[in-house]
C-alpha cells in the first residue's frame, strides 16, 4: 500500500480570546488554502483549540469525517508551526510552577530589590510586585573577579576573558540538605543564580548536577539561560524560565496526547519571541513571551512590498496590528529589530525579543469624558461585556465609535449577538449611549457637539494615541517617519489605517490578504533560528580585534553544529554575527551587525575587514545625536544567529497589479460620516472577494470587506487589489503627500475638547521621548537604572504644561528653576544656549544632586517655550560621597551648588566643559572653616549624565519646533494654555470630591501629622472651601529647622 503524502501544512496563532489557524495542501495543480477562527476556550466543546483546528482542517482538505472523540490522523501532516500566549498568560496571572530560588549566600534579598524601577510611581498606593519564586537557597560559595594586573597561576580564565579566583567551592553536603527541603515542600523548579556565573559557570553546574539527582523536574542555570553579565536581570530571566518552562511542557504534553501515534514523524515547531521558530522540544519560557505577537511582524515583514511602478526599492515599514484591548507596532527594515530586555508583569527579561511597542488602546478600549478632555483607555471593556453594541449591557468603546460613524457595518459583521446569538451589532443601542455622553459634554462647556462629532472626536484621540508608540520607534531613534509604509492587520487595524497615516505623514497603506489572521499566516513564512550569545570582557581596538573574531568564528561553529542537529540542510542556512557594543561607562549596549557584501568570501576575512566601531559610531550618532569622545568602546556580548530559510518560506509578493482589464463594481452603498466636513455621505462598499483578480482601483471614500477585517478607504486615499490580493492604498498624489503634511493645520485657537484631548497626547509624547533619550544615553546607575530624572515642557511664562510619569518631586521644583533663570538671564538669553542650575534655595532646586538643565526655544527671535530635564546626579562633591550627608549642617558640606550658568553658549554652541569642570570640582571656593571645598568625586560621570541631559533637551525641542509647523504657533501657544488651565480645574475638582467624600462642611479641614527620625513633628491642616473649590495648606506645628540636610 503506498505510503500516504504528507502536504498539509497548519500554522495556528493560539491567542487569549481566539485561536486562528491558516492551513496549505499542495496538491498537483499548486495550493489550496484554508483558514479558520474559533474561540481559544470552549472546554463544553473540545478540550484544546489548536489540536480542534487542525482536526477541522483535515476535514475540510480531506472530507473525511474526523471525529472529536478520536484521536486526531497525523498521516497528511507535514509540519505544525505555533504561536501561543500560554507563557505570558502564565505570567500574568501568576499561574506557573512552584519555584525556588538557589543563589550566593548574602544575595537573597537581590532579586526583591531589583533595580529600584517603580512602575506606577505616581500611585498614592504603591504595590511591591509578586517575586516568582517563593522559596529562597541560599548557597555557602564564592568567586571574585581578578583585575589583570592581580592574576595568580591559580586564577581560572572564564569564557569571557575575565579571570576569576575561587575563593569558596559549594558545599555539596549542606546545599543536598537544603536542596532536599524544598524539595519536600512540593517544588519541583529551581532557578540557580550565583555571583560571576556569567563567566564561570563551573558552581551552577555543579548544583544543576545535584538538584538533579534529587529528583528538580525544572533546572535553569543562569549560566545556560543568559550568560550576561549584570546578575539582576540575569536572576530574573532564570526565575523566568523554571517558572514558565514547566507551563509549557504540560501545555505541549496535553497538546500531543490528543494525536495518534504517528506524531513523532511531524515537525512541530514554536515561535519564539525573537520572530525565529525553534523545534517543540527547544521552546522554553524565557523566549516564549512574545510567541503570540512575533509571527504578524514576520508575517507583514514578508509580505509587504509596494507595486515597482510606484517604489523601485523596499522601504521601511511600520508594523500596526490593532487588537480588542491595544495595539502593538513595531518596526522592520530588511532585518528584524530586537531589544534584549523587556519587562513583562512586572518581571524584567532578558532575552533576544522583538521590539515591539504596546499602548493600551485597541477597538476595545473604553471611552471617557472627564475633566473636558476626551479620554481612550487604558481600561478595556474585553470580550465580556464588551462594547454596547454587543448586546451584553456594555461600555461604550472605540469599537462603538467605529459603528456609529459608518466605519463598521453590522450586515457583514458576524450575527453572533443578543441570548440566541443570531442578532447583529447593536446600531441603535450605541447611538443611544453616544447621544447621552453628548448630553452630557454639551452641558459642561461652551462647544456644542453632535453625536457622530463626539464619536468621532473619540477616534481622533484613540488614533493620537496609537501614533505615540510609532513616533518612538521612527522619531526617537533619528528616522523618518514619512518614508515608512504602514502595514496594517489584526481585527481593527484596518479602519483606522488610513487616519494613523495621514496624522504621521505616511503616504502608503498596506493590507494584507490575510490580516485578520497574519500572526498565523506569518508562521507559515517564519524561518527556524538558533540564537546563541556569549558574554565578553574585551576593549575593542585593533589589537583585540583579532581575538574577538576568533571567539565570534568558534561560537558560529556550535551554532552551525546545532541547526545540523535539528536536521536543516546547510544550503538553507545563513549565520548572522553581532558585536554588543557599549561606550566605557555607559549601559547602553547597540547590538551592531556585520553587513555583508559578498557571502562567498571566507567569513573570516569579511569579519576582519568590517568596521565594527564605524558601524556602532553611525548607529549611535543616528539615534542620539551625539557621541561620547574619549570613551574606550566595549564588547558586551558575541552573538550568532543562525537560520534555516528553506525555499517553501519564500512569498511571492506579485509586485503588480493583476493584468485582468475587468474593473469590478461596488456591491452596495453606506453612510460614512465625514469628520472634516461635518456631514453623512453615500460611499460605495466593495467585497475583497469581488476585486480580486481584476484591475479594480478604489477610490476613496469606500469601505473594503476582506473576510476577517473592515477597510476604511478614506477620502483623497485609492486602494490597488494586487495579484496576491493584498491591498496596497496611496494617498492621491504620493510625490506631494509629504509637503502637505507640513502645511500649518487649520486648527482654532478657541478650546475644542477634542483637539485639548490630542495635544495632551503630543505634548506627552515629546515629554516621554525627552526621557527615553535620557535614560539610554547617561552613565550613572541613578539615572539610567534607578530612572531618578524628570523631563518636562514650560509654557511661554515658565509653567509647567506636560511631563512624562517620572518623578513627582521634581516636577513642582521644576517650574521654579525655569522661572528663576528667566527672571536671572533677561533678555541675556539667546538661541541655542542651554542654562543649568541645583541651588534648592535660590533657583529653584529640590537638593544639590538634582541637576536641572534648561534649554528654550526660540521662533521667529523670541522664547516661546523651555524644555528641561532634570536629573540625580551620583555625587556632586561634599564632605561624603554620595552628596548627601546624613552629618551635613549646612549647604556647603553637600557639595558643588550652581545658581546660573550657561552650559551650551548660544554663540558658539559649544559645551563649556572647562567651566563646568571647575564649577564641579569647586575649584577656588572654601567652606565656612576656611578649607578647600571638596569638588565632585566622579566628573567624567557627571559630564557625561549633563551631556545626556542637553541631548535629551534636544530632543524635546525638534519635536517641538516640528510641532509648531504642523499646528502654527499660536495654536500650540492657545492649547498649552488651555492645559494648564485642565490641570487647574482638575485639581479644584478632586479637592471638591474630596471634601464631599470626607463628609466635610462647606468650609472643612483634614489633618494630620507625622514625625522625623529624630522626633521633629510635622503637621499638616488642609482647609477646602467647596464654594471656590480652594485649599489652604497649613504647616502651623511642624518643628523648627533643624540641625541636618533634610528640611523640606
């Protein structure tokens, strides 16, 4: 009997609320495809959803019955690609395996500390986060890093370069008692983290080797999992792991059992977070994360491609995949973006991951009105109850918004709805809860509103906030977003496409066929990868060079050697080489790739002759603006990425259109509601299935129904079906398209709640980015790690207008400084200078060790605005490190205290170094004895951090000045007013519902009081006036002055 064909092909996205599945035969007269959705839980019908997928694709390529109660023919099967959410799920919900934690004696605290990163700093309430393990061992060894000139015969040289000396070996006999404990208790996972293990991994091992022994079903060794230095988040990746890889493999263990005997001959493979598939018995929770969301960036990264005849070459491209409770974007180039440290639940992972930005805005999020500002999210209203228009007593949402102006239509949406779920969306219902809200907005300011001006007003912001996390990935990092395509997918990407271009100056729209599905279809074009890093302690220089190929050449090898393993054919494999590299003093490393230009030259001479430095210097200067002089250059880390990329992953992309002359007709004609004009019109709805194969342009307005997803073709927008029947959608005249983003929006300067609601948005965005560029470019622990900074924009008169959720403390103090250089410079302040000053009692400081640094901008030869930053400096001087003395008595012992002084002189534009040097290191100044002044302990740090702080001003005021072309400068000027104005009412409204909520007379107070270390009181007695809704704040008892450094 001969042998059955195995040519089908199931690829499954297994999501929190939906499992979709895309399916390929090959069959003698080329592919047949199918796709399927069902719901990821429905325990009343099948205990697991993807395994139900693939049993109905088998029905429906075969039309053999495969019965629910059987186990599943595995005989067609030829490979099985999945995403899952199962290790994130886990994560969040706290649901993984029992843990313990095995880690050098004296660290056991180490991982609950963590790096001092508060996540809700601006939470009354602050919430310590959930540690994944629950039991801690701590083990009697340790080991020390040797500094070169130290080494003995006995120091061990780790795989780093460093030497180590070992100063105490395990010991076995307590750590077997103390293992076999836990171990009595139930817990089957450890998670070993010891001191320098990144370099010498020998003691790892060693108690790998005994928990084994004592029956640990779950070992993760730091030393395997992420051979980094930096043991904190090295601690939390292998936590990580023993938590959620035992998730996985009863996940996969129930997965496989529902499978008849011929399973073992399918290749099963799972998508990991670095967009690279891994065999099922590779796929561990620390690389698991991102599994669900990574196969949609390989898919649009595949499948993108405009038509030749209006793009010669491939151009960058933004990934926007719009879900039910946010939206995820990310960025491709021809090679994928990773970031190797992300935080997930509070848990900080490091592992290759996509880099792909999250913002909690999706087509559920919900929508509010408050303090006349129109707010999305970050609520969501989530499958149940859902949106009104899902029948179920919901919340309105953006989804409800999308209906009620035309941009969804209940006649093509599933009639899954009402207590028989055969009804359609609800119109007539969210019309009615939009009507209320507008209601609602009307009676409480001047501006009157209809009912689709309020629903549209709320895509206006939603869209504004999705636009957020793509200027970071374009903007922040110095490219030009106008030259992105926008691809678009998930549920509801494609009806806000249109829109989210044009508001960032994007001319280029792409659809794909599939984008209701693409996570999935993008695992059929994923390629397997192996990804292995090792840890490196090198300078990189010309006479080091030589060394740190070598160490890239062997590692490749173990890569190459490990794809073989797994079966791929070398004709399929490609290696990628990177160098982590870092300025000295700095932490943030740029993975930096060597480009090639000939692969067929041996591998070591295109190494030797790539310039690694230049590479790293053109990235650094891209996305900083600046560069670090004088700073030796660091090799973090050696990576290869190994991948099998057979030619069945390859897509054609039919770059043309589809040579049918046949121009197909609209099925049918809807009302949209066109914001801009404030009117209903007819637009002609097209079926994705009608244009295909045809020469058919839409012109926009129009709706396209694709099968899984709503195409809003907007006005001035066409949309061209190619032969794969992806839609490719330009705005009408692509030359011109980015010259009339920058013509001035006519925007009033009157106050529009809609438009308030999107300047909070912009001006946060730019506050945000300010910071960002702070973080990554500083070198001292308190600002790149501890994130102890602030970064603001001040209005004409020096007020505060917006800030990024930074430090509280400093953002009253903030306003001050700004004011107070003001009123100090005059009219002595000139374009391009940028002002510092600390003094906490003249100008405006909080306390020495925050440095402010102030730049303003300037329009037309006047300030019209400041951006600042504001940053904690390590030490500052003072007669103890650190700069704030616990034995201070007065300002001078704290260290180096500067009133005013020009940091970048507007002139010459050039950093006053020397000047700053001497204010720092106090040169000339004596103390109230009559000795020298003690100067700063650390300057190249702190020129440094103050080199970052002007960088991150500079930032904050291109896009600033960006923003005043797209808005002119009288309406940037009326809407920043109109903010601070919010935040007062805000403010006036909270101290009334305070009042009410207190029980308080119209005229009530609240007190209380709280007292020093050393017993000096502190009182408080707050009086509200609910007739101006105004407090006075009354400190009336609080203690006289004392003797110390803490008096405010």
């Amino acid at each position: 009997m001969p042998a059955v064909m195995r040519n089908i092909r199931v690829s499954i996205d297994r999501g929190g609320t939906f499992t979709d599945v895309y399916a390929e035969m090959s069959t003698g007269n080329g592919v047949e495809v199918k796709v399927i959705k069902l719901l990821s839980e429905d325990p009343s019908n099948y205990p697991d959803a993807p395994r139900e997928g693939i049993r109905r694709i088998l029905e429906l390529f075969t039309g053999i019955p495969h019965p629910r109660g059987k186990s599943v023919d595995t005989s067609r099967l030829e490979y099985i690609r999945m995403g899952t959410t199962v290790a994130t799920n886990a994560l969040l919900e706290r649901n993984g395996e029992r843990t313990a934690l095995v880690i050098t004696k004296g660290f056991k605290d180490l991982l609950y500390i963590g790096n001092q990163s508060r996540p809700k700093i601006f939470d009354l309430e602050i919430t310590t986060p959930d540690m994944v393990y629950e039991e801690v061992v701590e083990v009697q060894e340790r080991v020390q890093l040797v500094q070169k000139d130290d080494v003995k015969k006995s120091d061990i040289k780790g795989v780093s370069g460093d030497f180590v000396r070992v100063l105490e070996p395990p010991n076995v006999t307590e750590l077997r008692q103390q293992l076999q404990i836990v171990r009595n208790k139930g817990i089957k996972s450890i998670a070993v983290v010891l001191t320098h293990s990144f370099t010498f991994p020998e003691h790892e091992k060693i108690i790998g080797k005994l928990a084994k022994e004592l029956g640990f079903s779950q070992i993760s060794l730091s030393s395997d999992i992420m051979p980094m230095i930096k043991m904190v988040p090295r601690g939390f990746t292998s936590c990580a792991d023993a938590y959620l890889t035992p998730v996985i493999k009863d996940y996969l263990a129930s997965f496989c059992s529902g499978f008849d005997s011929g399973l073992d001959k399918v290749k099963i493979s799972f998508m990991q977070s670095d967009g690279g598939l891994t065999p099922m018995s590779s796929f561990c929770g620390n690389r698991a994360i991102l599994s669900g969301p990574a196969g949609g960036v390989v898919g649009y990264a595949r499948t993108t491609r405009p038509p030749t005849h209006h793009s010669k070459t491939s151009l960058p491209v933004i990934g926007f995949d719009m879900g039910g409770t946010s939206t995820d974007v990310s960025r491709y180039d021809g090679t994928f973006d990773h970031v190797f440290e992300s935080v997930t639940a509070n848990v900080p992972i490091r592992a290759p991951q996509l880099d792909i930005q999250t913002v909690a805005a999706g087509g559920g999020s919900r929508l509010f009105y408050k303090n006349q500002m129109f707010i999305v999210g970050p609520e969501s209203v989530r499958a149940h109850p859902g949106p009104v228009c899902y029948r179920k007593n919901g919340f309105l949402s953006v989804t409800d918004a999308n209906l009620v102006t035309g941009r969804i239509l209940p006649k093509y949406f599933p009639h899954i709805f009402g207590p028989k779920e055969n009804e359609p969306l609800d119109l007539e219902g969210a019309r009615k809860a939009f009507i209320k809200l507008t209601e609602e907005i009307n009676s409480s300011q001047s501006v009157r509103y209809s009912m689709e001006e309020v629903a549209s007003g709320f895509l206006r912001v939603a869209n504004e906030a999705m636009c957020r996390p793509i200027r970071n990935l374009t903007q922040m990092r110095g490219y030009d977003i106008s030259t992105h395509i926008l691809a678009c997918f998930g549920g509801a990407g494609p009806q806000h496409a249109c829109a989210i271009a044009k508001a960032l100056g994007m001319t280029k729209v792409y659809v794909q066929r599939y984008s209701g599905i693409l996570s999935a279809y993008g695992l059929s074009l994923a390629d397997s990868v192996i990804d292995k890093q090792l840890p490196s302690s090198f300078t990189y220089s010309t006479t080091t060079k030589s060394t740190v190929i070598s160490n890239i050449l062997d590692l490749a090898e173990v890569v190459k050697k490990d794809l073989k393993t797994e079966g791929f054919a070398e004709a399929h494999v490609s290696l990628d080489y990177y160098l982590n590299l870092r300025y000295e003093g700095t932490d943030t490393a740029l993975m930096t790739r060597c480009v090639f230009t000939d692969r067929t030259k041996p591998i070591r001479d295109v190494l030797t002759n790539f310039d690694f430095q230049g590479a790293f210097l053109e990235k650094y200067q891209q996305e900083f603006g600046f560069l670090l002089s004088q700073r030796a250059i660091l090799v973090d880390d050696i990576r290869v990425r190994g991948t099998f990329s057979p030619p069945s992953n390859q897509v054609n992309n039919a770059s043309v259109p589809v040579a049918s002359k046949v121009v197909a007709a609209p099925t049918a004609t809807t009302p949209l509601y066109f914001d801009d004009l404030k009117v209903w019109k007819d637009v002609p709805v097209y079926l994705h299935s009608d244009i295909l194969n045809t020469s058919t342009i839409v012109h926009g307005p129009a709706i396209i129904m694709q099968n899984q997803a709503t195409v809003v073709v907007e006005n001035e927008w066409h949309a061209e079906i190619l032969a794969n029947g992806d839609l490719y959608i330009y705005i009408g005249d692509e030359g011109n398209a980015i010259s009339k983003k920058e013509d001035t929006q006519n925007v009033s300067v009157e106050l529009d709640p809609i438009q308030l609601s999107v300047f909070s948005h912009r001006f946060m965005g730019i506050a945000e980015q300010m910071g960002r560029t702070l973080a990554r470019t500083s070198v001292s622990v308190n600002i790149k790690e501890r994130l102890d900074f602030s970064c603001a924009l001040f209005g004409p008169d020096g007020g505060l207008v917006a800030n990024a959720p930074h430090l509280p403390v400093h953002l009253g103090a903030m306003q001050q400084a700004v004011r107070f250089q003001m009123e100090y410079w005059g009219k002595n302040i000139i374009e391009g200078d940028v002002l510092v000053s600390n003094h906490p009692q003249l100008a405006g400081g909080s306390h020495l060790p925050d440095i402010t640094v102030m730049t303003p901008i300037f329009e037309n030869g006047k300030i019209v605005f400041f951006v600042a930053s504001r940053g904690h400096h390590a030490d500052i001087g003072g007669i103890a490190p650190g700069s704030m003395p616990p034995l201070s008595k007065c300002l001078a012992e704290e260290g180096a205290a500067i009133v005013a002084f020009k940091l970048v002189d507007g002139r010459t534009g050039q950093f006053q170094e020397a000047a700053i040097t001497d204010i720092l290191l106090q040169k000339g100044k004596y103390d109230d004895n009559g000795r020298p002044a003690i100067g700063t302990r650390n300057l190249r740090d702190n020129l440094s951090d103050l080199k970052a702080q002007v960088a991150a001003n500079q930032k904050g005021v291109l896009l600033m000045q960006d923003l005043i072309r797209e808005y002119s400068l009288r309406v940037v000027t009326a809407y920043m007013t109109f903010i601070q104005d919010t935040a007062e009412k805000a403010v006036r409204t909270m101290l009334h519902e305070f009042s009410l909520k207190q029980s308080l007379p119209e005229v009530g107070s609240v007190s209380a009081e709280d007292f020093m270390d050393d017993g000096t009181r502190l009182a408080l007695k707050i009086t509200i006036d609910r007739r101006t809704d105004s407090a006075i704040f009354d400190f009336t008892g609080t203690g006289v002055e004392v003797f110390g450094n803490i008096n405010a």
